[in-house]
C-alpha cells in the first residue's frame, strides 16, 4: 500500500512556503541591479507583464502539476508519459530538474555560509570591522576562497537540512509562516529607515524613471523575462514539489497569484531599500551579485547613523530569504530520493546533506563559475538562444567605425567569446555584457541591418 502523502495544512502555509521558495537572492542583488542596468521604470514595465505571465500559466502550470499526480517531478514526468507507454523517458526527463535542483541548492549552500556568517557577524561587531572597501573586499575574498568558510557553511546546511527532517507541516510549513512575515516586516523596517535619509529621494527617482531607449531595447525585455522565471521559481521543480503537497480544496489560481504579487512586493521592497541606500553616498549600482551584498552594501551601511543595527536587520532579512529558497531547492532531491529509494524522510535528508556538504565543500573556490555554468547551461532561456544562435534574427553587431580595439567586451564575457571576432558565437547567450561594456557604443543588437558592421 502506498504510504500517504504529507499535506500542507493551511492555504497561507502553502502560499507562505512558495513566496519563501522564489524570495531569495534573485530578489535582493540581482533585481535591483538590473533595476538600475535597464533603465528603472523601464525594466519594470516588461518585468510586471512577464511576472503576470509566467504567474498565471507556469506557476498555475506547475501547482497544478503537482498536485494532480500527488510526485515529484521524476514521478510526474513519467506519469504524464506513461499513457504513451513511455514511462521510463518521462522519468529521466524529470531527472533533470530534480538534478539541476540539487546542484543550485549545493551552490546555494556556499552562499548561505557567507550570509550566515555575516548575519552573525553584525551581532559580535565582525561584519563592520573592516576599514575601507579595499578591507571588506579583501576579508569577503578570504571568506570566498577555496576551504574558507567551512565551519559556518556547514552549519547553514545542518540549519536547512534540521527545517526539511521535520517534514511538510511541523518543518517547512511552520518556519515559512514564521520566516516570510519576519523577512518582509524587517525590509519594511529598512525602507522606512532609508526614506528618511538625505538624498533618498534621487534614488526614487532613479528607480521610477522611464527611459524610452531602454524600454524599446530588447536586451531590457530579455532580462525581465529572465528575471521573472528565475524569480517565480519556474524550473519543474521547486513549485511542482510544493503543489504536490496542496489539498484539493485549495484554489490554485488564487495562489499563483498571491504568490507572484508577494514575490513582486519582496522584489520592489529590496530596491526600495539598496538604491536609495546607494544615492545617499551618491554611489552608482553598478555591481550586482555577491560584491554588492558582502563589499560594497556593508561599507555603505558602516557609514550610516545606526548602521550595526540597520546592518543587524539587513542581514537577518537576506538570511531568511535565503534560508527559505535553500529548504524548497533540497526539498525536490530528498523527495525524489524518499520515493525511489523508498527512504524514511530522516534518512533521505542525512543521504542528501551529506552530498550537499562534501560538494559545497570543495567547490568553495570556484562557486561562482559553478552557478554561471548552471546559470547558461541548465537555464532553459540561455541554452534556448545558444541552439538558436545562428539562425535567430536577434543579432549582435559591432561597427568598425566606432570600434577601438580596447578589448573591454571580450573580457566581461562569462562566456569567453570576442565579439568583434564572432559577435554571435554559438556560445553567446544574449545577455548584454558587451553591449554595457563598450565604451563607444559599438556593439547593437536587434533584428534590423546596419551599414560598417564586422
């Protein structure tokens, strides 16, 4: 006899658990960056439609999923295949979200070592100890390095992996309903403290502003729509798990939706509060991802009235988030470990912990190139546009009119491709660097055709 499946017991506790399962870093150094990169207001305008979009079909999509096949997604691939007599295909299909999953989560849980440190750092005074951002990149860079920062990445991981034993309703249900309103009550904290600061002002404007160049470029529609995925957590897995845990009483519509508004509301609230943080020093956000987090926010909220308390907040928030995008990235893995190994949930979890500590360990020292390969390769929307690079009619151009050789687009590329040799390399992903990079305005992109091109 089949073993009943675990169940949330509350329509908020489900909603809470998915508004914790897509509120994370993507929310806090990723969004606001690219706030700021595309124009503001207008990287908003695409960013709210795509949100609506993905909200009301791939969110819906996966819920509903989820909860119609009662598995996670190695199970439901191969139910849904099975009616074709291709059970086995639809399995190993599924196999590679829970993978994908598991790989995140094993990157993830380096970073959360970083957060986890930092947070308790403002506490003992450690976090703020640093002199200059020469000091605080310099001790972030330490903390980074190969075998850094074990002791603190594992106890992020006994943390996350404690939550999942407890099982759906006693672990993951209860600690979203405590983490989720405590993250978005102290961002609101946050964003009352910044708006009273001198200079905040410029950075309201800067994110409301509406560009029409940017809003007419398509990199800035291309972002948004990636950012959207990324941040409704739309990836076969993560919400597809938790749908498989919802009663069929519940209103999944309804859900979706208060789950992409949430998320939305999470993602503005950490703008909110870091660009107009930044237009108090009068400091440009032009760095995004774990230097705007670790360097370049705690030097600025060193220098803030109040700044060990503000920092105190700041860093119990991003720990939160963080903590509740951890717990649905290992929860797809230890399910799927749960039902093909047929595992208690306690053993699952020690089988999955045990693989996310020895890996997180050693790729310490080189955890940023393991997110980029799984940023590009495993993201559906970069491996879509390197397949399709050669006969899209998206294309990059370099002017040789304007071009001067300086070399600065070959060297932001994550990719290792020189756009004045191959502007559209099958390795391009579309994602703008050069373009942003080019000091002269070389590099174009678009469907239209433009004379002096390389």
């Amino acid at each position: 006899m089949k073993k009943q499946r675990e169940s949330f017991k509350s329509q908020w506790g489900f909603i809470l658990a998915c508004i914790g399962s897509s509120v994370g870093m993507g929310n806090i150094w990723m969004f606001s960056t690219r706030v700021s990169s595309y124009g503001g207001g207008s990287f908003l305008i695409p960013y709210f439609i795509f949100v609506a979009l993905v909200g009301f079909t791939g969110v819906i999509g996966e819920m509903s999923f989820g909860r119609a096949t009662r598995s996670g997604p190695v199970d439901a691939f191969g139910i849904a295949c099975e009616r074709k007599g291709k059970r086995k295909y639809g399995e190993a299909l599924g196999m590679i979200p829970v993978l994908g999953a598991m790989a995140m989560a094993i990157g993830y849980t380096v970073v959360m070592g970083w957060i986890l440190k930092y947070a308790v750092g403002t506490f003992t005074g450690k976090t703020l100890a640093p002199k200059g951002v020469e000091e605080f990149s310099g001790a972030f860079g330490s903390m980074a390095s190969a075998f850094g920062n074990n002791g603190w990445q594992i106890a992020a991981l006994i943390l996350c992996m404690g939550i999942l034993m407890l099982g759906v309703v006693s672990g993951i249900e209860k600690a979203n309903k405590f983490m989720m309103p405590l993250f978005f009550g102290l961002f609101v904290i946050l964003a009352v403290y910044v708006a009273f600061q001198p200079g905040a002002a410029e950075g309201y404007k800067y994110i409301f502003r509406i560009d029409p160049k940017a809003l007419a470029d398509p990199v800035t529609w291309i972002f948004a729509l990636g950012q959207a995925f990324f941040s409704l957590s739309v990836a076969g897995n993560g919400t597809l798990i938790y749908g498989s845990y919802l009663s069929d009483e519940e209103n999944i519509p309804a859900a979706a939706a208060r789950v992409a508004f949430f998320d939305t509301l999470a993602a503005i609230l950490a703008a909110l509060v870091i660009i107009p943080a930044m237009a108090t020093t009068g400091a440009k956000l032009d760095q995004g991802g774990p230097g705007l987090l670790f360097i370049f926010l705690p030097h600025l909220i060193q220098s803030m009235p109040g700044g060990p308390v503000i920092a105190m907040i700041f860093f119990v928030a991003v720990l939160l988030a963080g903590l509740t995008s951890l717990i649905n990235l290992y929860e797809a893995p230890i399910a799927t470990v749960q039902e093909k190994l047929h595992l208690g949930r306690v053993q699952a979890c020690a089988v999955i912990a045990v693989i996310g500590a020895v890996i997180s360990v050693v790729i310490q020292g080189i955890v940023s190139d393991w997110m980029d390969v799984l940023s590009i390769y495993i993201c559906p929307l970069g491996a879509f546009y390197s397949v399709f690079n050669k006969v899209s009619f998206f294309k990059y151009r370099v002017n040789k009119e304007k071009c001067v050789g300086c070399g600065k687009c070959a060297k932001v590329c994550r990719m290792q491709v020189d756009p004045v040799v191959n502007a559209n390399s099958l390795e391009c992903i579309r994602c703008g660097r050069c373009k942003q990079a080019c000091p002269t305005g070389a590099i174009s992109c678009g469907v239209s055709k433009e004379k002096n091109n390389i």
